[in-house]
C-alpha cells in the first residue's frame, strides 16, 4: 500500500557469517538486503577492528560474495581499507574508492553504486570524492543535519545493535516518543565507534 512505510537493510563490513546467519531467515522471508564490502579484507580477519576479547570476526570471499549474489544480494563499498576517510590524504581516499569499487566490481559483476562511509565518517571533501569517484550515494550513520534532510552522499540510517532487543527495533522503525531516546543511545555508541582507529594506533 502506498502509506506502508519501506526499510532498506543494509550491512556494514561484509562479515563471511552473514551467510549462515543472515542469508538463509531473510530469504525465507523474502525480505532483500545490501552488503557493504571491506574489499582489502576480503577472506580476511577484521583485523581493523578491535577485538574486545571476542574472536575476530572473518570477511566475505569471492566465493561467498558470489553465493550471496546468486541468492539476490546486493553490495556496496565500505572502502577498501576501513580507515577513517577525514583521516586521509586527497590522494590517498581518491586511491581507496577507486581500489574498492573496483574490487567490488570483479567480485559481483556489477559495478559499485554506494558507499558506506566507515564509522560514519566524511566532511565535505570526502563527500566531494565520493561523487567523484562515480558513486551514486553514500551513507553514514547519524549525520548532522536535521533528520528530515536527504543528502544523497549524507544518507540517514538507523543503527541495529546486538545490545538491542526486539522493542528498540520496534521504536526505530515506528514514530514513538522514544525514538529521541534510541537516537542518543545509537549516536552515542557510534560515536565512540569513530574512535577505534585511535586506540588501535595506541596498541601498537
């Protein structure tokens, strides 16, 4: 119906168990996802990560990339090195997009349309070299424009954490009086997420 609302499900960082876990509940359901892909990680340890004590976690291979594809998958960028863009040299984010879409490419068959800017993280410069670099939108996660503002390469999405239960999920994807509150909650936890590549630098 025209007033049912849409939700676009997207995942960040292309994890190998999302064949196992993702794939076979949501194709059941016959409910459609997109895969951001780490491309220089591809059947790799997340070793970008921190671990926090848990097993790193393994990225997609080509193999699995193309099984999720079979399956109608659909897959962006997540850049080639899942460094912090505004962190980067001109140069150096030119090299990264174009590295990532076209491994992206060469994995799927078809070329990379999105992007998904790690930790959310962009300004307007790397915003500039996403649309440069043949992008035809990009997300981040809580951008800081007003929610009602739609910015094709500052896209809005609503996070899902493994720390939330089935009503916070219900409050996201719902008007609620609570939404303000699961909003704090996510751009809190995200932005405590941006400061990863810190503390991995601080480990070394």
């Amino acid at each position: 119906a025209a007033n049912q609302k849409r939700v676009f499900l997207t995942f960040d960082d292309g994890f190998a168990h999302l064949v196992d876990t993702a794939l076979p509940i949501l194709s059941r359901r016959g409910v459609p996802f997109h895969v951001f892909l780490v491309t220089d990680f591809a059947g790799r340890e997340n070793t970008w990560d921190l671990s926090l004590g848990r097993p790193p976690f393994r990225h997609l291979d080509d193999a699995q990339v193309n099984e999720l594809a079979a399956a109608g998958v659909t897959f962006g960028s997540h850049t080639a090195s899942h460094r912090d863009l505004t962190r980067m040299t001109p140069e150096e984010v030119r090299d990264d997009f174009a590295r990532s879409r076209r491994a992206v490419t060469n994995a799927t068959g078809r070329p990379a349309r999105t992007l998904s800017y790690p930790f959310g993280r962009y300004d307007d410069a790397v915003r500039a070299a996403a649309a440069a670099a043949g992008f035809e939108a990009a997300f981040s996660l809580y951008p800081s424009h007003r929610n009602d503002v739609v910015d094709r390469f500052a896209l809005r999405r609503d996070a899902v954490y493994i720390i939330d239960p089935a009503r916070a999920i219900e409050i996201k994807l719902s008007p609620n009086p609570l939404y303000g509150v699961e909003e704090m909650k996510c751009r809190a936890i995200n932005a405590a997420a941006r400061l990863t590549p810190l503390f991995k630098r601080a480990r070394r």
